[in-house]
C-alpha cells in the first residue's frame, strides 16, 4: 500500500463549528501555541458570548487546530487562529481564514481586523494573502514579553 497522496489527506481534515466539548482539544493546540495560553475558562466564556464565534479543524476526531472571532455590527475580530505544530505549513491557517472570512461575511461584516506579533513573519503572510494591511501598532501588547502588536485590516470582505 502506498502513501495517501497529499489531496487526500486534505480532503480527511475538516472544518466545523466549535462546541464546548471541543474544550479539551482546543486547548492543547492553544497550550502547544502560544507562550500565555487562554484558560478552559476563557473558551467557556468565548463559546457562551453571543458575538463570539468558533471554527476547529478536525482530522481523524482529533482537533489539530481552531479559530474564532467577534462578531460586531459590521466588524469581524479575530480573536485567535492556532494549529499544532506539526501540522504547521500545510496551508491549513487558509482553510481556517478563509472559513472565518466567509462566515463573517454571511453574517454582514464588510471588514475584519487583528492582532498580531510584529515578529510573526509567517502569520503576516497568511492574513497578506486574504488582504490585510498593517494599520497601526499596539506598545507592548503581548503580556509575556512586552512585543508589540501589529494591527491589521482587511477593509473589503
């Protein structure tokens, strides 16, 4: 037998809405993520606001990754997109953007912002290519180090 081709294992992981028992395994990408993960408390209080809204990407049962956003008026935020690790580079954070860009835009958004680390070069390129735009910068946004925050835009969902 040989190896699934890349296709493949494409079409075996999916996208779908985040619910509170996909708690456990969001937080594993979050702990594997970010250097002062959010709290089970923090998603429980994200998936009971009635703005937030929550994507997991899921292969095989197993969340390998997620993303959410606020919903206001007309403005979506970003609030987190994460994959683990070693599923980084597979072009995954666009199956995740471009699920969030849609939904935001079905829900009446015209434009969506975020932050991001000014030293996250690869997550700078994934939002580039939906057509944000660098539009200011946050001082010392990120509580574990002081980095600063880029703020970015996309103006036309």
């Amino acid at each position: 037998m040989g190896m699934s081709s890349w296709s493949e294992q494409m079409t075996s992981i999916m996208v779908r809405r985040m619910n509170t028992l996909d708690i456990d395994g969001v937080l594993v990408v979050e702990q594997q993520s970010f250097t002062t993960p959010w709290s089970r408390e923090g998603f429980v209080n994200e998936m009971n606001h009635e703005l937030s809204y929550y994507l997991v990407l899921v292969e095989a049962g197993n969340i390998i990754g997620y993303a959410g956003m606020w919903l206001i008026v007309d403005e979506a935020h970003v609030t987190n997109i994460a994959i683990l690790p070693e599923y980084r580079g597979r072009k995954l954070g666009n199956k995740l953007m471009t699920a969030l860009l849609e939904h935001a835009k079905a829900r009446g958004a015209t434009r969506m912002t975020l932050e991001v680390r000014a030293s996250n070069e690869v997550a700078q390129g994934l939002y580039n290519k939906f057509g944000f735009t660098s539009q200011g910068r946050r001082r010392n946004y990120y509580t574990d180090n002081k980095e600063d925050a880029l703020i970015m835009w996309c103006e036309e969902l």
